[in-house]
C-alpha cells in the first residue's frame, strides 16, 4: 500500500515546491528575512522545538485535506 502512495515524482514535486516557497521571502523583502532569521536564532532549543513540532502538524493537516482523506 505504501509503494502505491509513495510517487517519487511527486515527491520531487514537493520538493521543488518546498524550494519555490522558501525563495519568495527573501527574494521580496531581504531586509525582512534578514531581521526574522535574527530573531529566530534567538529562541531557545525548546522554542524552537514547539515551532518545529507545529509547523510539522500544520503541513500535515494541509496535506491530509488536500489529499481529500
């Protein structure tokens, strides 16, 4: 069942998407980007953790509705 969900097509896809998204932000405002990625090197271990752990589940539940499940 995994070999059939798994498409290594799609999974490049996804990955070249990954890469279009995290050029835009600093392509449009490197000032910007600049002055996040200060910030985020501030956080501590665990903060970063949690914002790791919720930026995982968001992306999948996005990926679970837009697989339609």
């Amino acid at each position: 069942y995994l070999a059939d969900m798994l498409n290594w097509t799609d999974l490049a896809a996804a990955f070249a998407l990954y890469l279009v998204l995290e050029g835009i932000m600093p392509f449009v405002n490197p000032s910007a980007m600049r002055r996040f990625v200060t910030m985020y090197s501030k956080l501590g271990d665990a903060q970063l953790r949690i914002a790791g752990l919720v930026s995982m589940l968001a992306g999948l539940g996005l990926l679970y509705f837009a697989r339609g499940h």
